[in-house]
C-alpha cells in the first residue's frame, strides 16, 4: 500500500517545466566585473508580508480586509472571501501562524471556527 502525504507544496513541485541547468563552473561572483551585477535586487518586501507559497499579497490583503469589516470572522467567510484560491483554509492558517491572525483553539476546527486579529 502506498500513502502519500500532502505538504501543501505539490503545486509547486509538480510543474511540468524544468528548471534550466546551470553549467557546473558557473558562479556569479566569478563575472566579468564589466558585465554589471550579478543580481539586480527587486523591490523591498514590507516587513508585515507573509513570504507563503499558497498566501500572494492578494490574498494576504483580502483575507485581512474580510477580518476586519466583520472583527470576528467565521472560517467559512474567508473561504468565500478567496472564490478562486486553491487552498484558502491554507492561506487562513499561514496567517495565523504569521501572528497575523487568532483562531479560537478551544472550538472544533470548522468553516465556524472563529478567527479574528490578535
């Protein structure tokens, strides 16, 4: 019998492209100093974003705005918030575990689990 275990990461393990293989002897820090940089940094990450694979800023913004117009939300409304989300009861929880949302530990957990900011 085979189990499998779902990480919530088998989206993004499961792409069918494949990454470009770099040559062995590559090294960025070894570039021609002409050349520029090797990497040019993108825009500062704000220090409240959650860094989550199933949380975009999107949904981060959502889910936070649907707390806050209700105070205290039911688990089943932030899914409704996130209609085309893959896993938004994974995205809840990430935010949770960011510190950026509390759960009611004491209820079953059930789309009536309340969930409100700490």
């Amino acid at each position: 019998m085979v189990m499998t275990i779902d990480s919530g990461f088998a989206p993004a393990c499961n792409r069918p492209e494949r990454p470009v293989a770099l040559p062995p002897d590559h090294h960025p820090h070894n570039q021609d100093p002409g050349a520029g940089p090797a990497h040019e940094p993108g825009p500062r990450q704000h220090p409240g974003l959650v860094m989550h694979p199933f949380v975009s800023p999107e949904d981060q913004v959502t889910i936070l705005a649907a707390v806050d117009e209700a105070v205290v939300a039911e688990l089943g409304d932030l899914i409704e918030a996130l209609p085309h989300h893959p896993r938004p009861i994974t995205a809840v929880l990430a935010l949770i575990e960011a510190g950026l949302l509390a759960v009611d530990f004491h209820a079953p957990f059930d789309s009536s689990v309340r969930i409100w900011r700490p």
